[in-house]
C-alpha cells in the first residue's frame, strides 16, 4: 500500500519548486561572465528539493503504509501555537527590532517543542542573535529591520 500523505507532500513540493524556477527565471543575469546570478542559489535549493521530493515518492511505494489510528493533536497544537507566533513575529517585526524579536521567538519554539533545559532556551537564541548581528548586519551589510543600530 502506498502511502498518501507522502506521495500528497512530495506532489507539493515539487510544485513548489516549479513555482520557484518560475520566479527565478525573471532575475537579472549577473553582471561579471561566468559568475553565479541572482539565481543559481534559488535553483540550486529547488532543485535539490525536486530530489528530496522524489526520493520521497520512490520511498513511499516501497515501504508499507503505517495505519496510524489516532492523531497525535498534541504534536498539531504545537505546530499550530509555533505558526501564529511566527505569523506575530512577522507582523510585529514592521514595529519593533529584529534582534529583540528573534531570540524571543527562537526560546518560545524551543520551549513550546519540549526543550527543557533553560540555559539552553536562554543562550541558544541569544547565541543566533549575535551570530545574525555579527555576520550579517555588521559584514555583509544586510539592512535588516532595526530601530537601535
């Protein structure tokens, strides 16, 4: 028996790697002859999830499928408290600073997903937060959405 919510997920995400060719395709073409433009870093990660998609497909036709007869709402509550508080961190971002936000939603994911150490929730996302600042705010001169810096 095949299993449908594999094939469903694969089906999915190769559409959505078509949909990203698509929109790669109307980037400028590079500058310098030779180099990368625009969009080889697009395509080169939906073409490798084209390959991750099939893989997918082929693995589901080989194994059987698990007859599951309960769902797991728990793991679907955290998911779903995960998805609003990204949606209000996305909101909230046009507001506020990004290196605020960002640690705050990183610990609330880690301790929504189960994580129980507190140094760990703590200093993991305060570690992130340095290391986006550092590289990306202060190196490549990412603009990112900043009132303090």
């Amino acid at each position: 028996m095949v299993r449908i919510s594999d094939l469903i997920t694969a089906c999915l995400l190769i559409v959505l790697s078509i949909y990203i060719f698509h929109e790669t395709s109307l980037y400028p073409e590079p500058f310098i002859e030779g180099a990368p433009g625009a969009s080889a870093f697009p395509n080169v990660l939906a073409f490798c999830l084209i390959v991750l998609s099939v893989i997918l497909i082929i693995d589901s036709f080989r194994h059987k499928s698990e007859r599951v007869d309960s769902t797991n709402w728990k793991a679907i509550a955290k998911i779903s408290i995960d998805l609003i508080l990204i949606i209000a961190f996305l909101v909230i971002l046009e507001f506020w600073d990004i290196f605020i936000l960002m640690p705050l939603l990183l610990a609330a994911t880690m301790f929504i997903m189960g994580e129980k150490s507190i140094k760990a929730i703590i200093l993991l996302p305060l570690a992130f937060d340095l290391f986006v600042y550092v590289v990306f705010y202060r190196m490549f001169h990412v603009m990112l959405p900043t009132i303090y810096f």
